[in-house]
C-alpha cells in the first residue's frame, strides 16, 4: 500500500472538508427545502398558507345522497382566494376519516365536484379541514336565487340538493366559457294583439305584462297553428317592459315552432334555444349568455325550467300534461310546478297555455291562483273541425268495420279529405298487430311457455312480449280456432291496410322510431302514434282519423281519460276548421263528448271535482314508494308520517317481458295542507336507512307526486 493510501498519514485522511461528507450536506440542505415546501400542492396544499380574509369556503359537494345533503367547510389556500368566490365550480377531497390529518390538514378521500356556496372567517366544525383542491373555473354559476330555488324543489320532492343542481346547471364547456356573450339589445316595443284578440281578456294580457305586470293565467288555445306566435308574443311583450321571458316546452319540434315564430317577430340575438339538440358547446354558450344578462328570452325544453333569466317576468309552459315535463332523474320535478315557484320566488307572471286543460290547471284557476284565457264559443266553432264518433252500435251494423278495421265513415272521410290535402290517422300503438286474440271466442292470445301475450311485430311470424319465443303453431284453447284477429292494430298495420286501399297515394309514418316535424300541403295518407303527429304545412290537414279510441280510454289509470282528450284534442287541432274528424270509441263516453263539444276545460272541472270527492291529487298530495315487500313496510313503519296520513297498499307491481314482479308499492296520501311534512318525513326516513348502509336488495325508492297512479 502507498503512503497516498495510509490512513495514518496526514492528508490522506477523511477530515471535515472531504467530498463524501459535503456530499451528505447538500442532501440534507435538500431535504430541509422540500419540508419547508407545500407538498401535492394541487391535491391537499400541505404547508401552504391560508387566505387572510375569510379563510372557510362552504361548499355543496355533488353527492346526491340525502343523508349528505349538507354544506361542508373547507380550508381556502391563499393562491385561490381570488378564484374561490361564492358560485364558483370547485374540485374537493371527500371522504377521509379525521385519522387523516397532517399538519394541522385534513388530507386523502376522493376528488369530486363542488360549489362554492359562501366564504367564512370561522368554521363551525372544531376539528382539522381539508382544503380547496382546486378552482375549476372563475365563472359564478350558482347564484343565491338559484340555490334557493334549488333548495325550495329538493324539499318539496324529498330530494338532494345535489341532484337538483345537477338538472340546473348544465356541465362546463371550457370553450364555450372562453368566449365573451354579446351585448344586450335594449327592449323592444311592444307587439301588436294579432291572435290575442281573438281571446276576450288576451289584449288586457298583453297590455298587462308590456306594463311591468305580473298576470297569472291557464291559456286554452284555439286549434290551429297560431298558438306559437301567440306565445310570442306574450313573451315578446314582457321584454318590451324590459324583463326577462322563459318558455317551457315538452319537446324540440315545439320549441323549434316558438323559436321560429320569435325570431320572425323579434328578429336574430334577442332569445336563446335551450334544448338537447343544440349540443354541448352550443348549450352551454347559450346558457352563459342568459346567466351573464346578455339575453333575456329564453325557449326550452324540461331542463329551461331553471334557465338563471335576469329580472324574470313571465314563466310560461306549454302542454303541461305532456308527460316529458316531468323529469325522469331524482327528485322528479315538473315543470309546471318549478314554475309556479318561481312565479311566486321572483314575483312575475305565469302562463299555463295548451289545446286541452289539465285537472292540475283547472285547479289553479279553481283556487283563484290563476286566471282563465279561452275564447267565446262561437270563435271557438268557428276554428275547431267537425268531430264525428263511431261508437259499438255503428261498428256492429257495419259490414266494412266487421271485414276490416276502419268503419264505412273513416273510409268516406278519408277519400274526401285526400281530395284537397292530407290526412292525418292517429294509431295508438306502433308496430304491426301488438296484440291478438281468437277471432271466434276473443280469448287473447298467450304464449304457451310464460302466459305472456303474443304480438305479430312484422306480417309473418307470431313472437311472445315477454319472454320473445316464437309461436308457429298457435290454436286457441278455449274453442280450438287457429284464426286470429287484432285487439290493438299498430301503425305499420294500418299503413299497410291504408296503402293498399288508396293505392295512387303516398303513405308515411312517424312514430318513436323516426318523427316527422312537417308534411307538404298535398294529397298523403300520415299515419301517426300519439304525440307524434307532423305539422301540415299551409292551413292543415283536410281531416284525421282517431282510431282505437277504447285502447287509450281503458287504460289503468287514474289519468287515462284526461289523457285520452288531450291526445284527441292535440291531434285535432292540426285539421282546418273546415275538415272532419272522426274518432272510433263509444260516444257517450265523457272524454269522447268533452271532444265533440271542444269542451277540455268543462271535462278537467268535472275531474277535478270528482278526484275532490275521493281524495285524489290534485286534491290531495301523494307519495309513491317502491321496492321490496318487507322493505317497503319497514321504511314506512319508520317514517314519522303526519297524523293525517293514509297509506294504501302496499300492492305487488307487475312484472315486464315474462320477469316476476319488481316490487311492490305503496302509496301515501296526505290532504291539502300536510305536503311539506310528508316530503319531510319521507327524506328524513330515507335519510336515515342510507346512513345505517342498507343493502341495495333491501333499498326503497321515493317518488313524490308520481304522473302515473294507475
């Protein structure tokens, strides 16, 4: 060994200023750095300091789970103390147990989204916080009238606040954010009557919303097509008064005929289309647009209920028996009725306007909450078709009607209507031949594996609705025969059926499947499933068929009448005044005469003072719960419900496709009066099972005021 590598010489040694040890220096000079630094800055901002002023951000986390329906407190960094304002979108921690807490913070859990909802300079929780993670984006969305409208609908269904908003405020789209809305257009004046005056108080409405007024009214239109320029105008002359309008609709088509007939009378820029349709990008800027002030007419489908208009001073929906104004996502809210709360929240006007008139409206103007708009009788024969019925009398003494579907009537209303336009023929199942039965004994025809009924979906081959086995060699057990005939023809069938008899004529259907929006002002046969049913362009249509009237009239339901007559009306009111009508049900029916006198209001009055008697809504409130047997009467002995209280069933809920039975379920019936309680009993109920970690097999579903009573 050298004397270089002898450690007992000088100099070669491992003195104080060697390499190694400045070496092991500077990695402890690092690591002091690194501890001194926040850690996961954007994740739990470990070490940073908070803001000075009002360093506690309350925020409403998006799970909609009721026993989470809260606010919760978050540290605010001093980097976001600018961006975190109240309204703002947030990225949280959510779900780390208190056994989380490092340096005074609350850390782990899982990313999810927030509001901001307001920021404070203390806490009321007196344990370790977490903090903001992140600000999503400096754009205040949710407003203090927002939230409280928001708050207002999840009490009333006994749902989250967290689900509401979800349905309110649609998602971000960081381009459409990005780029600043236009400038507002001063107001406009204030539009002539035009179809207005042929309501006796629709000027006086006019005059009052175009003067700052806050009228109340159920509107039922005259046929024809002039109610979308007559709603308008209403909204037309709101604007005037220099408010904000929002209408409602229950579908595109619809809103695409509002959104035409303002852009003709306002012109471009003045109003914005909010339907799924447009696309998130363009939704969303349209929306911003309304937040921000830079429009104030808005048009919409279900989601536009909470449209943020400024200075709102009417609230309009069209067709609020429509069934797709009643959202199909928790809680379950209705358009018309978010609307009332916001005509009574924000002060302005209200408009309930249809062809027909539900048992709900004929409430709002039984109570005095609204008034009616209609029009004298004599203006009313004036514009609706003629309404003939061909009842079971009239079918059994017509030869055609036993050879074929459609009665000698329908056959001569059809050949003289295709002389000067089309013909519209409304078919209240789609399909083929839905359901069949024995021609000589009428026993409905049921699969031999599971009972389910057998349908014909296409010209050859007989299949089961419920479990799909097809059936070759039917024969009927109850007298033998192998022929069958139709209970319920669809509208392939009665295309098929038509186009043979009227050759030289076109034949088109919409349906489900695929919709027709407008037909031209020419000879053609338009055969059509309820709701469906095209506009004919021009004056309308020469005349309509309304075939299987006893299938929507028999339905089980509480609303099946009501419902028949708005799809009837709703149909007739797209023929000219001029043309005819025929509707194939028993005319003495009660639905069926409210047609043949365009009586929808007298029919919704006489129903609603029926449903007074038995305590039906819209009388009384009621509540449906759905699931298991034992678990429904578990969750309702539990509910602390109110004294008054009735509780019907519970009752098994049929099964669909050859599956067993869902469930069953119950319904709870309060009187006028006791809705807040009910809904706030069913939520605590429900609440509290979510919290204890029911198992899924065992949960309850809770729908207050359910459409469908049966």
């Amino acid at each position: 060994m050298s004397s270089e590598n002898d450690p007992g010489q000088g100099g070669g040694g491992k003195g104080p200023g060697s390499p190694p040890e400045q070496l092991a220096l500077m990695r402890e000079m690092v690591a002091e750095a690194k501890s001194k630094a926040p850690k996961a800055k954007p994740r739990t901002w470990r070490g940073a300091a908070l803001a000075h002023d009002l360093p506690i951000a309350r925020v409403l986390v998006n799970k909609g789970v009721l026993h989470l329906d809260q606010l919760w407190d978050y540290a605010v960094p001093e980097e976001l103390s600018e961006a975190a304002q109240p309204g703002v979108r947030v990225r949280v921690r959510f779900g780390a147990g208190s056994h989380h807490v490092h340096g005074g913070r609350r850390e782990g859990g899982r990313l999810i989204d927030g509001f901001i909802v307001e920021r404070r300079a203390e806490s009321d929780y007196s344990g370790a916080l977490a903090a903001l993670a992140h600000v999503v984006s400096p754009e205040v969305v949710l407003t203090p009238g927002m939230l409280a409208l928001a708050r207002a609908i999840a009490d009333r269904y006994a749902g989250s606040l967290a689900d509401v908003l979800q349905l309110a405020l649609p998602p971000r789209n960081a381009r459409a954010e990005s780029k600043p809305s236009p400038e507002p257009l001063p107001p406009p004046p204030a539009p002539e009557p035009g179809g207005w005056a042929r309501y006796g108080a629709g000027p006086g409405f006019l005059r009052s919303l175009a003067g700052g007024g806050i009228p109340r009214a159920v509107w039922t239109a005259l046929p024809g097509p002039g109610w979308a320029d007559e709603l308008a105008r209403a909204m037309a002359a709101t604007l005037a008064s220099g408010r904000g309008a929002l209408a409602v609709l229950p579908d595109g088509r619809t809103a695409a005929r509002v959104d035409a007939a303002l852009t003709a009378l306002l012109g471009e820029g003045r109003h914005a289309l909010l339907t799924a349709e447009s696309g998130p990008e363009k939704r969303y800027r349209e929306w911003l647009a309304v937040h921000r002030g830079s429009v104030r007419v808005v048009v919409g489908t279900r989601a536009a209920m909470f449209a943020p208009v400024r200075d709102l001073g009417l609230v309009a929906v069209w067709d609020d028996g429509d069934s797709s104004h009643s959202d199909d996502r928790a809680p379950f809210p209705h358009v018309r009725e978010v609307l009332e709360l916001r005509a009574v929240s924000e002060g302005c006007g209200f408009l309930a306007g249809s062809t027909g008139c539900t048992v709900e409206a004929a409430q709002l103007v039984e109570s005095g909450w609204a008034r009616p708009l209609t029009a004298d009788r004599e203006t009313v024969r004036a514009c609706a078709p003629r309404i003939r019925t061909v009842g079971d009398e009239l079918l059994a003494r017509d030869e055609a009607a036993r050879a074929a579907r459609l009665p000698s009537l329908a056959w001569e209303t059809v050949r003289d209507g295709l002389k000067t336009g089309p013909v519209l023929v409304q078919v209240p199942r789609r399909g083929y031949a839905p359901r069949l039965a024995c021609e000589r004994c009428r026993t409905p025809a049921r699969c031999r594996a599971c009972a389910g009924p057998l349908e014909a979906p296409d010209a050859r081959d007989l299949t089961c609705g419920w479990c799909g086995r097809p059936e070759p060699s039917w024969h009927c057990e109850e007298c033998g025969s192998f022929r069958l005939r139709a209970q319920v023809v669809g509208a392939r069938r009665t295309a098929e059926e038509l186009g043979r008899a009227f050759p030289a004529v076109p034949v088109r259907t919409s349906g489900r499947d695929h919709i027709l929006d407008e037909v031209p002002d020419r000879p053609a046969l338009i055969v059509s499933t309820p709701g469906a049913e095209p506009v004919a362009a021009g004056a309308g249509y020469a005349a309509a068929l309304l075939l299987d009237g006893w299938a929507m009239l028999t339905r089980p339901d509480l609303r099946a009448g009501e419902e028949a007559l708005r799809r009837w009306i709703a149909a007739a009111s797209l023929v000219r005044g001029e043309g005819q009508v025929v509707v194939v049900a028993e005319p003495t029916l009660r639905p069926v005469q409210a047609l043949v006198r365009w009586d929808p209001v007298g029919h919704a009055v006489r129903e609603l003072a029926e449903r007074a008697q038995l305590g039906f809504p819209p009388v009384s409130r009621m509540a449906a719960v759905v699931g298991r047997g034992e678990a429904v009467e578990s969750f309702l002995a539990g509910a602390a419900l109110p004294p008054d209280a009735e509780v019907l069933g519970p009752v098994p809920l049929p099964g669909r496709r050859g599956e067993p039975s869902p469930g069953e379920r119950a319904l709870v019936r309060v009187p006028p009066g006791s809705g807040a309680a009910l809904a706030a009993a069913l939520k605590a109920a429900q609440a509290a099972r979510m919290a204890r970690g029911v198992p899924a097999a065992e949960a309850v579903r809770v729908r207050i005021d359910p459409v469908d009573i049966g």
